[in-house]
C-alpha cells in the first residue's frame, strides 16, 4: 500500500516509517512541517530506501495537503501530526488549538475530497487513521481502566485540543462516510524521544550530572508503551481495523512517575555507573507540580489483543534497558537537540 504519514518526523511517527520501509513492502510519504521536534535524522536509516519520500509542509496548509494526497494517492492516511507535550500546552495553547484542531479539521476536508474522487474499489481500501492518546479520557483514581468507550474528559490545553481533534474525526465518519480509525495510545516512550519528555529528560540530565526533576510527590501513575510495539500496533489498525472503530493500545505496564526515574537510574547505576561512586538517584529533586496534573491514566487494550492480535512484545523493564543503551550510544542525535533548540529546561509552570 501507499502510506501518506503527516507528522513523519517525530517520535512515534518516526517509528511507525522506519517499521513500514524496513518490515514490509509498503510505500510512505512522510508530510511534516519540521517544527523543534520534527527531526529529520530520526528517518536516516530509511531515508535512501526508494519505497521514501519526504515532503516539508504544514497539515493547515490546504492546497500542500491536496497536492500531496492527488500526487501520492495513497490508501492510508495515518495522521501523526500534532503538537504534543502538555507543559507546552500550558504556556501557550494557541498552536495546539491551531495544529490539533484546525490541522485535523484541513486534513479531514482534503481526505473527503480525495476519498470523493476515487473509484469504488479505491474507496473500499482507502482508510483515514488518526493517532490519538489516553489523555482524553482524563484522570483516573486507584482503580480501573479506560476502555474504548470512556467518556471524554481532558484536563489540559493539549488533551483538550486531541479530544475536539478525536471527535472531528468521527463526525467526519458519520456524516460524510470517511472511512475513518482511530487509536488512542499510553505513553510512549524508546528511541528517538524528543528530550522534553520524562524518560530521555532523565537519562540526558542525569548523564550530564544534574538534578532529575519529578512533579510533586512522584505518585501519579501512566501507562507506559515501547514506541516501537505501538507502531506495530498501528500498522494493524490500518491494515486490519474496521472503518468506524476505535482501538486503545496500552503496554500493560502502569509506573508511578517516581519508579520511571529510579528505574533509569538503575539501569544507569549498572551500564554507565557515576565517576564519584554514587547511584544516580541522589540527583533526584522533587519540584514544584504541574498545573492539574492528572493522577492516572491506564489503558484497557483487551480490544485491539482480540481482534487484530496485538499484544506489547517488551515489558517495561527491557524497554528502559533498551532506550537508556540507545541513548548512551547515540549521543550525536539527542547532543544536536540540545544544542539548538532545548536544553532541557522546566516547562508548563505558567498558570493560565
């Protein structure tokens, strides 16, 4: 199939390109504005197969989307795109209302155009995959799980602005007959991880020997998910998925945000042991709480398990070991990062 991915460049969208070049036969157009956390040499180890390419242009763009969709002309549409980090979100939540919401508004309406113009057996295959997160369903108490029918409850500018994304991609289904997916996913988390987000923020600053910051008490709790099983688990949506339907994916793998950290530092401890003899959990510093914070998120992935055959391939414990030896062993990729457009400093501490 061809496989148009809007987002290409970032962390999962990344993942999902660089399985689909080297695990099948499948073509890929990767559309992607390069925003700070669109990073072009996270595709490298595809980017000479001859079953690539790239185009730089932003998803609000109407006629760059048209042009790419009428000039690939792909079965799949898997939507990545987005601004995704909630403590940006708080500081400024102007560009997730425009690329999250207005975005997928453009992307849904030029989809429609093309899905319109194709022949009856182009229409069967066509679908319209929108990548989404746990995060819209809101916070969780003690127990239990968000399934595909957890009513919609975001907290934050950017669960807000994925929620209203969510929904226009469903009336889109609804009312006009697009064949549409949509999964919503845990945490992520593996090789190529902006360095804003928790698990490479606590591997590059305890590697560099600063203090590794955690929010408030260090209780809340997420369900954490190896980037590269979701992008297996994308690819089995969109292959095998129902028009219509929803799919969680989860790693079955709940860490409160404190046993995260000091699960990076033992792994820390044994394969890159600090100089001065102490583990890498004295950096540890409890500050100041995100903004309505949420407690816990969890994910009930029974769905996708029973009807595709999806299930995680890591645990937790093997996806740390593996994201922290990436990370030592590619410090160029993260070093150009923080070089240029961030250093890891705190985020998301503005109050309106």
């Amino acid at each position: 199939m061809r496989i148009l991915v809007t987002g290409g460049a970032g962390f999962i969208g990344s993942a999902l390109v660089r399985r689909l070049i080297e695990h099948t036969d499948h073509e890929v157009l990767v559309y992607d504005k390069l925003t700070y956390a669109g990073v072009l040499s996270s595709l490298e180890p595809v980017a000479s197969s001859p079953r690539y390419r790239f185009v730089q242009a932003d998803i609000i763009d109407a006629e760059s989307v048209a042009r790419a969709l009428n000039d690939f002309k792909p079965q799949v549409v898997a939507h990545l795109a987005a601004e995704s980090h909630v403590d940006r979100s708080i500081d400024g939540p102007g560009e997730f209302v425009q690329t999250n919401v207005v975005g997928t508004f453009v992307m849904l309406q030029q989809a429609l155009g093309y899905y319109r113009g194709l022949n009856e057996a182009d229409q069967a295959c066509f679908r319209f995959h929108h990548i989404s997160t746990d995060e819209v369903f809101g916070s969780l108490g003690d127990e239990g799980l968000f399934t595909e029918t957890t009513a919609y409850d975001p907290r934050s500018p950017y669960s807000a602005s994925k929620a209203a994304s969510d929904h226009l991609v469903r009336a889109w289904g609804h009312t006009y007959g697009l064949p549409v997916l949509v999964t919503n996913c845990s945490n992520n988390y593996g090789p190529y991880h902006f360095p804003e987000k928790l698990i490479p923020l606590i591997i590059i600053r305890a590697l560099n020997g600063e203090q590794l910051p955690v929010y408030g008490d260090g209780t809340n709790v997420r369900d954490w998910l190896f980037v590269d099983d979701h992008a297996r688990a994308l690819q089995a949506v969109f292959e095998r998925g129902a028009p219509g339907e929803t799919y969680n994916v989860g790693g079955n793998a709940e860490r409160k945000n404190i046993e995260v950290v000091r699960a990076i530092c033992g792994v820390l401890d044994a394969v890159r042991p600090r100089t001065d003899g102490q583990g890498y959990a004295e950096q540890i510093t409890y500050v100041a709480d995100r903004p309505g914070h949420d407690q816990r998120y969890a994910i009930d992935a029974s769905k996708i398990s029973t009807e595709l055959g999806w299930e995680p391939s890591k645990t937790f414990e093997e996806g740390i070991d593996l994201t922290v030896r990436w990370y030592l062993d590619n410090q160029v990729w993260w070093q150009d990062i923080l070089d240029s457009r961030y250093a890891t400093q705190r985020l998301g501490a503005a109050h309106g």
